[in-house]
C-alpha cells in the first residue's frame, strides 16, 4: 500500500479527533478514542514534533500527564 495513502490517513484522523476536542464537545467516547489513538502511536512529547497533528491533538485533551 501507498505510504502516502496511509500518511494522509492518519494525518486525517488526527485533525478530525483534535477538532472535536478543541469544540468541547468531544464524547467521553471520543476522548477515549483520541487517547488510544496517541498511545498507539508512541505519542509523547519528547517524541512528536510541534506542527504535528498529533501535538495539537495532545496538547488539546484535558487530562494531566502522568509521571512513572
């Protein structure tokens, strides 16, 4: 399969779930969602860069980052 189908994929789905979460209308369902999609994406903040998709949609969910 074409990397760029899968790229724009993905790119895609993160704006689509950021934009929800900047609304303040995102389901406790979506944010679930949202969530899974960062953690199965590796996402943390030493590792996604600021202009990501991804950044935005981390930075916008309402929880506090937990320590191990």
């Amino acid at each position: 399969m074409d990397t760029k189908i899968l790229d724009e994929l993905h790119d895609s789905v993160a704006r689509d779930l950021l934009a929800k979460v900047k609304s303040g209308e995102a389901t406790a369902s979506e944010l679930s969602v949202a969530t899974k999609f960062l953690k199965d994406n590796g996402a943390v903040h030493e590792v996604i860069t600021s202009e990501s998709p991804m950044a935005n949609l981390l930075e916008a969910l309402p929880f506090e980052e937990v320590s191990h």
